[in-house]
C-alpha cells in the first residue's frame, strides 16, 4: 500500500514528529517500501487463528496491592529540563 | 590473560595468578588504546571499576570465591546504571543518569563484577550494523571498514578484541546472535521471560530479552546463571526455577536430534557460509547425533510480522520521550505542541522516527486488523510451526546470518536491512532461547552457527554449543591486530 503526503503528515503528527517538506518525500518513499515487505503477511489466511499477544500465553501476574517503592522527587526531578517546587515545568499551555 | 575466558580468568583469580585489580587495569588500558578506532564503549568506568576490582579482591583474600568476583564486564548501553550514563545509542538519552540500576546490572554487581563501562549500540537498539548510533558506527576488529552486526555491536566488538572478558546484549529480532555472528564470539539470547527486562530500556516489549555475549558456551552459562530468575518488578518475567547452566555442559549429543531447517538453506544464503555450517554439521555426526531437515513453512514471513509488531510496540515505548521529566529538549519551543515534535525530531535519528511512524500507522484506527492483529496471527504460526518441528528434534541448527559482516556503508536502503535478520527474527518472536557461537571461517571473516531450543530448553542448547567447542577451535581464533596482549 502506498502512502500519499497527506497521510505521511498524519501520521508524523499521531506519532508528534516533525517532518519537514523537503523530508516528506524521502519519509514517503521509504514507508512505502516498508509497507510493502509487511504486506507479504496478507498472502496468508489466517481466519482461524487465534493471535499470540505473548510468546508463550503467559496471563499478566497479579500481586498484592502493598507500598513496594517510595518516589524519591528529588533524585527523579534533577533530571528533567526543568523542574521547580516538585512541578515539571512546559510551556505555558493556556493563556 | 585478557584473551581467557570467564572460567579461566575464574581459576587465574582464584589462584592468585592475578589481581583484579590487574587485571581490571588491563582491561582499561586497553580500551584507552584500542577504543578510538573501534568505538566500542561510550563510557569507560575506569575509577569507579577499580574500585569494584579493589572490593572482589577484598572479598577473596576473605574466602569468597563466586565464580564471576572479580571479572571485568561490559554493559550495553541499554541497560539503567545508577551514577552512569545511559544513553541508548541516542542524542534523546545522551545525558541521562538513571537513578536505580537494571536487575541484570544489580545481579552482576551482587556476583562481584567488576563495570569497566557501557557499550555502543544502534540507537534504540533498532539496527543490524550499528551505524546508527548518535555515538558512531562501532567498527569490527575482523577488518574495520567492515560492521558488527547490531545492535549489541559495541558488546560484541568489546569480548572479541579483549575490551572486556564478558558483556551484555540485548536481542528483539537478532541483536545479541548476529552481532556475535559477525565479530566471532558467542552470544546467547535465553528464552523470552528468562531474563528480567526492569531497567532494560524498552523497544518492542513483547520481544526484547537480554543475554550474555562472550567467548564460549561455557561462559555463556556462567553469566546466565547469574541473570536469570523472576523478577518481581518485571511483570513478563517467568516464574521458574534456574537451573545451573554449567551442569549439563558436558553430557553427552550420543543421539541428539538435530533438525535443519530448509528454509535456512534456501535462496540469499552465500555459499562460504553454507560450507561452513555444513561441515559444523558433520562434526555433530562424530559426536553421535543425527541430522533431519525440517519444515518451518511459516519462517518467510517472520520478518513481515516482525515489522509490524516491533513498530507498533517501539511507538507505544516511545511516547514516553516528550522532553518533559528527562533527556533532550529542543531550544526555544513557541508551545507545548512545538516543543513534542521538535524534541523528538531532533533527539531521534532517522531510523528510530521510521519505525515510530510504521507502528503509529499500524496502530491507527481503521488499520489495527490489518496490521498488528494480523501480524499477531502470523507469530502464532511461527510459534506453531517450532512446537512441530521441536516433536520431532531436539535442536534447531542453522546459520546465524545469511552472509559474513558486510562493510560499512553499503546497506542503505531499510528494507535490506530487515532482511539481515532472516534466520533469527522467528527466534523472538516464538520467544524461544538461541546462540550464536564461531562454526568456521568464510573468506578470512567468522560465521555464525544458530542453534535453537525449545521453551526454557536453555541448558540443553548450551551444552550442544559446548559439546561442539570440545571439538573445535573457531571460538579461539581472534582479529590479529586486536588480539595480541601488549
């Protein structure tokens, strides 16, 4: 299946990625290409069977719900860009 | 000394042929000089390894004699080091100082390992060569205008030309096996669930398993010894006792099963390679086993459902890069919006947005049966198509790749990467345990022999590497200008 610009776009900004004009094309051709080798699966019915989520079936483990891990704020903020008074700080998001 | 193996460098330690210390140095030293035109560490631990060094050697002048106390390792730059740099190949992570360490990381540091650093690797962890790290294409000992194979390149070029005695590698579609193909050493990628992946930066969570790259069997059984077992942090880790791999190394293949995949002989494989695996074959024959070739009908479109699922898992990971609680943010963002996109335009290279966008379309509403389900039904065959042949075989043997490294620069176009990992890619996605060790040689560069098990058949492919490093010496030859001790 071949994609167009306008969904090379979408895409781009489902997945918040900048592409710009002169690398759409390039973008285009080579998912193109991709899209291509996945198609090969289409050649095969597989109507009856049933999808495999986990190579080996195997159901999420559940535990108890008890305190396990304290958050240590400061050692995880002294991370990011830029933190301040345990907040994350962005750009101003409403004016 | 730096060219023994684990076990050896265990008994020289034991007997006080050398320090740690020493040794450790060693090690370092020649990383200062071999590392420039390699590029295989990204960080080097020189303080805080002698430190370590200087503690295992504590720990044996009291008695303690576990068999890795001492021994310099290498991590993969994927794995989370308290106090240390992990980067993941890329600029998104090149300053990111994880505030815990990995399970596989404490679990080496609990056995007395010693850290001399963290290793290359393509970004992400999505290559075959390792040319596309933010940090540079890591380059083979064996000839280097050539690759490694990736994306555990930097590990693997590390253990074959003596920068480290062990290392650890990370393997979604081939990333541990391929690369040890490539640069002549052993790699082994256990059973998905075997391994804990906490502290394991994600890419495609339902594939991703780490392992040791080293220089035998026998060392591979040793290091996966201490980096199995359940992890409760790890939610996918498999609750199953560890058996000690170093056990059943030396029984006997008298009437082992071998079965030879057709598929894996069939059009793309060079004939240098062929040779050398059919010839490995025939040294299994001396041994007592017997060889049958198999069917694994679904094996050509692994890569297919592999380029679905991957993406599509990689995007959902990594969503989490947005330039918000750690590594890069863009300059000067006009929004929050401009901020996201420009963030990961920049902090990602070319391949990692690639895949992104794939699996962002595969999961996009309107196209999830066609894609991701369908590729899911895909794995089931494969996975069926090895519950089969495991019927009738105890072992599935085969090349590791197609053909020897290639040179640097010469595979451009994605989709012929992909199909790098042709033999291996039906491995994860059955998540069954696979090594590569050294078969032979294919015009002066090592080929790689694939040996596979069934689930949580780990000893038993072990012991039949072992049994076949008993007989050869392939895994002993080294890259001749890195090889010799200075």
């Amino acid at each position: 299946m071949a994609l167009d610009k306008s969904e090379v776009e979408k895409i781009a900004h489902l997945a918040r990625l900048h592409i710009s004009r002169t690398e759409a094309e390039g973008v285009m051709s080579r998912i193109t290409d991709i899209l291509a080798l996945i198609d090969q699966m289409q050649t095969v019915n597989t109507d009856d069977i049933e999808p495999l989520a986990h190579p080996l079936d195997a159901l999420q483990r559940l535990r108890a719900d008890e305190v396990t891990e304290v958050i240590h704020y400061d050692d995880l903020q002294s991370l990011a860009p830029e933190a301040r008074d345990g907040l994350y700080l962005v750009p101003k998001v409403i004016e | 000394m730096i060219e023994k193996t684990v076990a050896e460098i265990a008994v020289a330690l034991n007997a006080g042929d050398i320090s740690s210390v020493e040794l450790t140095q060693t090690y370092l030293d020649r990383i200062t000089q071999f590392n420039g035109e390699l590029n295989a560490y990204i960080t080097v631990c020189a303080d805080s390894a002698l430190r370590q060094a200087k503690t295992a050697d504590e720990k044996r002048a009291k008695g303690s004699n576990s068999p890795l106390l001492g021994v310099p390792l290498a991590h993969k730059d994927i794995f989370c080091t308290n106090g240390v740099t992990t980067t993941c190949g890329s600029r998104m992570l090149h300053n990111f100082v994880a505030p815990y360490d990995a399970t596989v990381v404490e679990k080496f540091n609990d056995a007395g390992a010693v850290m001399l650093g963290k290793t290359n690797m393509d970004e992400f962890a999505m290559g075959s060569s390792n040319e596309t790290s933010f940090f540079g294409p890591v380059k083979n000992p064996w000839d280097t205008k050539r690759v490694p194979g990736g994306s555990s390149g930097g590990s693997a070029v590390a253990v074959a030309a003596d920068l480290c005695a062990m290392a650890t590698g990370t393997d979604t579609g081939g990333s541990i096996r391929q690369p040890a193909a490539f640069c002549g050493i052993t790699g082994f990628k256990p059973s998905y669930g075997r391994v804990s992946r906490w502290g394991m930066i994600a890419f495609a969570s339902s594939l991703d398993q780490a392992g040791p790259l080293c220089k035998t069997a026998e060392d591979a059984a040793l290091m996966t010894n201490v980096m199995a077992g359940l992890d409760k942090k790890d939610s996918t880790s498999i609750d199953k006792p560890v058996e000690d791999y170093t056990a059943s190394l030396s029984n006997s293949l008298n009437g082992l099963k071998i079965g030879v995949p057709k598929q894996h002989f069939a059009e793309g494989l060079t004939a240098g390679v062929e040779q050398t695996i059919r010839e490995a074959l025939k040294e299994y024959e001396n041994l007592g086993a017997t060889i049958t070739e198999i069917d694994l009908p679904n094996n050509h479109l692994s890569v297919s459902a592999y380029y679905v699922i991957a993406p599509a898992e990689a995007s959902a990971n990594l969503s989490r890069y947005d330039g918000v609680r750690y590594g890069y943010r863009c300059e000067d963002p006009a929004d929050l919006e401009d901020m996201y996109k420009r963030t990961r335009s920049e902090g990602f290279g070319e391949e990692v947005k690639r895949r992104i966008m794939v699996g962002t379309y595969a999961l996009s509403a309107g196209f999830y049966d066609a894609y991701y389900r369908k590729a899911q039904k895909i794995r089931r065959l494969i996975k069926n198509d090895f519950i089969d042949a495991f019927d009738e075989v105890d072992v599935i043997i085969g090349p590791t790749s197609p053909h020897t490294a290639f040179e640097i620069g010469t595979k451009t176009d994605p989709v012929t990467m992909y199909l790098e990992d042709i033999y291996t890619i039906a491995v994860n996605l059955a998540g069954l345990p696979g090594i590569s060790i050294p078969a032979g040689m294919a015009d002066g560069l090592p080929v790689g022999m694939h040996i596979v098990g069934s689930d949580f058949a780990e000893a038993k492919v072990l012991n039949v590497a072992h049994q076949f490093q008993q007989q050869t010496d392939w895994h002993q030859h080294k890259p001749t200008a890195f090889g010799k001790e200075n």
